[in-house]
C-alpha cells in the first residue's frame, strides 16, 4: 500500500518541465524566508506597542501597496516581460525587508510597508505569465500546484524557524533573513533560468483575442469577486489568527510558528497528488473552488463550538484542505480566461482581488475584535464563506451558459 502511494505521489509530478522545476526550487527559497508574515502582527503589537487599530490600518496599507503593484506588475509585464518584472521586483523588495527592522513609528512604518509590498507584489502577475511560458496547456494546473507546493513548503519551514529566531535572537532577524532569501533566491533565478517570451499568435487570432476584453468577461470578474472573499477570509489566518493564539490559548512564538507549519505540511503531503487524481478524472474547476469554499466556513465555525486546543488543529485541516482545493483550480481558470498578448492585465486582476482582500481582510478582523470578540470574527468569516459558496454556484451556471452558446 504505501508503494503504491509513493508512486502515485511521484507520478503526480511527471511530465513538467526543468524550468518549472527551477521556477519551484527559486519559489520555496523566496518563501522559506518569508517568515515575517506570520509573525508581522505579533511584532507590531509587542516589539512596536501599536494598538490593534494601528495594526489594522498597517495591514490595510500594507494591502493597499499590494493592491498598486499588482496592477502595475502586469502593466509592467505586458510591456517589459515577466522576467525583467520578477528579478527587479524581489531584488529591491529583498533590500527594503531588510530596512523595515529600522523603521519604529507608526507612519513610518504604514509608508515602508506600502512602498515594499508595491515592490514586493509586482512579481505576483508575473509569475504566474512565467507559469504558462515554461510549462504545456494540460500540465497548467499541475504546474501551478507544483509552485504553490514550494510556496507551502517554505511556509512550512519558515515560520517554524521564524519561531525560532525569534526565542534565540530576535524579531529583527526576521527581518535580515526575509529579505536576504528574495535576494539569493532571484540571483538564482538570473543564473538557472533563461528568458522565454510566450509565442505569438498569428494576426488573425490576435484579432479575434482582441475582441475578448478582460472588462466585459462577466464569468471571469464573478471569480474575482468569488477570489476576494476567498483570500478575505484565509488571510485571517495570517492576521487574527496568531494574535487568537496568543491572548485565547496563551501559545509562545515557538508554538505558532508550528501550527503554521502544520498548514504547509499538510499541502506539502496531500495537495500535489490530489490535484493529480482530479485531473486526471476531469472534476470541474468550478465545482472545486465550491467544495474548498465550504471548507473555508466549516474552519472558522469549528472555533466557536468549543474553546480546546484540538479544535485548533481541526479548524487547520478543514481550511488546509480548503487551500488545496480552492486555489488551485481559481488560478487555472483565472489563466484559461486570459487572452495572448493580455496575460499580464488579467493576471493582475487577479492578484489584486488578493490585495483587495489584504486591505480589507486585518481591518475588518482588528475592527471586530476590538468592539466585539474572536467569536464574531468567526461567525462572519463563516458566514461570508457561505456567501461565497451561493456565487460560486451562480459562476457554474455562467459558465454552462457560455457553453452552450
């Protein structure tokens, strides 16, 4: 049986390209140093002593930053191509993570953070243009699984050591170490990769590509829709959530950083062979985001049934499980809908539905719990998931509809 399963797991990952294996390998470096994240509310509340409202505003800019560079960071890789996006981007946000550690006031703060997450997300749209340039039409999903697995092996290993530097150094290592890994990681890039530009179309169907605009496509706007809601709520995980840890369950750093851990590891293991299984057996894409988008409610309805430490790694497994089915299958349709030659304006469409969500994702959390509790935070986060869910229904039968057409 476990042979069986170990090859099941291997064959998952056949049949991709060594770019995409070197786009993977450069991804999980960026990520596993990506451990001021988890840690960035924490920080701030402790080191800083910022209340939770300027907290709040912080995570709202730190979106709002977001938000611009990932319009400009498809822009910029319409016209300049993805590649020039991606080194310029993590290189200079490698240099400006490293000088927040310096920055104490909350203004300064709010206007670092917006300048290096501009920086910073700029290389969002881009990868995913890089995505389609180095791997095949039917190897599209699995090849964005394979770089989301690298991204949730380095959440896996970053905030495990991000615990850790912390209890033995300090939060400003952090910091060294964040930006340090972007830098190595799009050196690397530079060295093992070579710039690909996507093919062309002919003249006659870029003609009739041009006739399909990213502002009339109603399906694909209903999924960005569907999308921020999706990120609304999972970055709550990133947000509240440690702050929950800490003040409801007493949990150290350490111990935080471990239960994010769990999150990676569980779509280190799981993600890429069910991906597989799904493709293979045609699910629809749609159907997924639905079943993922139940997940994400179940999660946060579990945490207000009962206040036990077991309950915390149950809420992680529903919204792990959740990821693994969501996202995916929203980034893949995202770039079945994106037309040669705009790849880059609907791709980042689609990353500032994230940022949008950043924006309003820590305030509204911080807000809530501020006047109410993590109770209410919950029980909205559910409810808006199964908001999500009825408008995930609505995009199938939009969907069916153009079909038949």
């Amino acid at each position: 049986m476990f042979k069986n399963t170990f090859l099941a797991y291997k064959n998952s990952f056949r049949g991709l390209s060594i770019e995409v294996w070197w786009l993977a390998l450069i991804t999980f470096i960026n990520r596993a140093g990506t451990m001021v994240l988890p840690f960035l509310t924490l920080y701030l509340t402790k080191e800083l002593q910022f209340t939770l409202a300027q907290v709040g505003w912080i995570m709202s800019i730190f979106g709002l930053g977001s938000l611009i560079g990932s319009w400009l960071g498809g822009k910029l890789t319409d016209k300049i191509g993805f590649y020039s996006v991606m080194f310029w981007s993590l290189f200079i946000s490698g240099l400006m993570l490293i000088s927040l550690q310096f920055v104490k006031s909350f203004i300064g703060f709010s206007i670092s953070i917006f300048i290096t997450m501009l920086i910073a997300d700029m290389f969002r749209p881009a990868t995913y243009v890089a995505v389609k340039a180095y791997s095949k039409p039917e190897n599209q999903t699995r090849t964005l699984t394979l770089v989301r697995l690298a991204v949730n092996l380095g959440f896996t290993f970053g905030p495990f050591l991000g615990g850790i530097i912390i209890s033995l150094l300090s939060y400003k290592g952090l910091f060294w170490v964040d930006g340090l890994t972007c830098i190595i990681a799009i050196l690397l890039f530079r060295k093992v990769l070579k710039n690909k530009s996507i093919v062309k179309k002919s003249s006659e169907e870029i003609t009739d590509a041009n006739s399909k605009s990213v502002y009339t496509d109603k399906p694909f706007w209903l999924l960005l829709i569907i999308v921020f809601i999706m990120a609304l709520i999972f970055f709550q995980l990133f947000t509240t959530m440690p702050i929950y840890y800490r003040d409801v369950y007493g949990l150290s750093e350490l111990q935080i950083g471990l239960f994010m851990a769990l999150n990676g590891g569980l779509i280190f293991i799981f993600e890429m062979p069910l991906i597989h299984k799904l493709e293979e057996k045609s699910i629809n894409k749609v159907k997924m985001i639905t079943v993922g988008l139940v997940l994400f409610a179940l999660s946060f309805f579990v945490l207000i049934t009962m206040q036990w430490i077991g309950i915390l790694f149950v809420s992680m497994i529903l919204i792990s499980f959740g990821e693994m089915l969501g996202f995916p299958f929203t980034n893949t349709f995202a770039i079945s809908r994106a037309t040669k030659g705009k790849e880059g304006k609907f791709m980042a469409l689609f990353t500032m539905a994230f940022a949008l969500a950043h924006i309003f994702s820590a305030k509204l959390g911080m807000f809530i719990i501020d006047v109410a509790d993590f109770n209410a935070n919950w029980i909205l986060m559910s409810l808006l998931g199964i908001l999500a869910v009825f408008l995930s229904l609505l995009l199938h039968k939009l969907i069916l509809k153009e079909q038949v057409n």
